[in-house]
C-alpha cells in the first residue's frame, strides 16, 4: 500500500479563494443597498420640492421654495450632491383659483459613487427624480 498524499493545506487555500467571493458579493450588495437609500433621498426631495411649490403663490417664490426644500431634504438625509439641479413647471399656477392644477418637481443630483457606493470607487451617477402635487384650488 502508497501511503496517502497529504492535504494539509488545502483546507487553508479554498477557505481562501472562497471568502474572496464572498467578500466581492457582500461589498456589491452594500454598494447597491447605499445606491438605493440615496435613490430614495433624491425621491424625498422631490416630493418635499413639489408641495412646496404647490403652495407657493408666485412662480418665482415656488422655484425658490422648491429649491430650499429640495436642499434641506437632502441635507436631513445627509446627503450631498456633487451638482444638484431643481426644476419646476410653475404653469399651473396660472390657472385660476378653483381650477384643479398639478406642479411637477423634478430633482437631479450628481452622486459620488465614492460617498454612495464604496470608499475609493471614482465616477459619478446622476439620479434624477420628478414627483406631481396638486395645487391648492382655493388660494388667493
């Protein structure tokens, strides 16, 4: 009988190769869960963007309404866009009180993949996001 050649070390090196693997797809789920929460911050401010301006009386004081919303939303959320962009159709608000109106907000921020993904990952994702209010029917 061959005496039976010895293991000892495999057991150390497939530990190894596998936690590499396993270390990649636990750091693409984390990079894709903070993608997401941002995501959902840009979603945020646009919502809070757009009531604001819907209760605006002017179109001037809702684009500048809408932008401050925008901008504390995202910093409540700690959240900080490289370039962020607030825009508002203010056309509703030429309608006549009593006439049902919708404003849209439409919110983009450049993101950092560094500061959304993973520390160290260069390049830049812009997310943009629009949410619709009603308009008050009743204002003055």
């Amino acid at each position: 009988m061959r005496p039976r050649p010895s293991d000892g070390g495999s057991a150390t090196l497939e530990l190894a190769v596998l936690s590499l693997g396993l270390l990649t797809v636990v750091s693409v789920v984390v990079a894709l869960g903070r993608f997401q929460i941002a995501s959902h911050a840009v979603e945020d401010a646009a919502r809070s963007a757009a009531r604001q301006a819907s209760i605006a009386r002017t179109a001037e004081a809702a684009q500048q309404q809408a932008h401050g919303a925008a901008v504390q939303t995202l910093s409540a959320q700690s959240l900080q866009c490289d370039g962020m962009d607030v825009a508002v159709d203010t056309s509703a608000l030429a309608k006549a009180p009593g006439e049902t109106a919708h404003l849209t907000a439409t919110v983009r921020c450049s993101l950092s993949l560094s500061q959304t993904a993973l520390p160290g990952i260069p390049g830049q994702r812009l997310v943009e996001r629009t949410f619709t209010s009603p308009v008050d029917t009743y204002r003055e």
